[in-house]
C-alpha cells in the first residue's frame, strides 16, 4: 500500500505522493491502485483510517484537506 522512501523513476507513475503534517521533506508514497481501495475504507469517528499491520500492529492515519493557495 505504501512506501518506505521514494519509488524509483521507472516506478514513479504507480505512486502519489503526500505530505505530512508538520514535516517539511517527509512524504507518504500511496500506490494509486491501494488509493481507490482507502476511498472505500469507512474512517473511525475521529475520520482516521485504521488498519492492521503483520508485524506493525495497527496502523492510524488519515488524509487532510489540501491547502488552497491565493
């Protein structure tokens, strides 16, 4: 779904990139196919998506809305 670091060039496409919060440089690479799957995903009460992780455990995030420039 996600991942670790930046996809390679020849790879780039199958991704989007996402800020995150607080963090100037650190983005979150989502495949774009996993991305049509996390829109069907209903969010906790909090508007978090949660899931479980082999070897992580759970694993809470969720997307903000996108800052418009003047």
């Amino acid at each position: 779904m996600g991942l670790l670091g930046k996809p390679d060039d020849e790879n780039r496409e199958a991704f989007e990139p996402f800020a995150v919060d607080g963090e100037e440089e650190v983005f979150c690479w989502f495949a774009r196919d996993a991305l049509e799957n996390l829109r069907a995903v209903t969010p906790t009460a909090e508007g978090d998506l949660l899931f479980y992780v082999e070897g992580l455990g759970r694993y809470r995030f969720r997307f903000l809305p996108e800052e418009k420039g003047d």
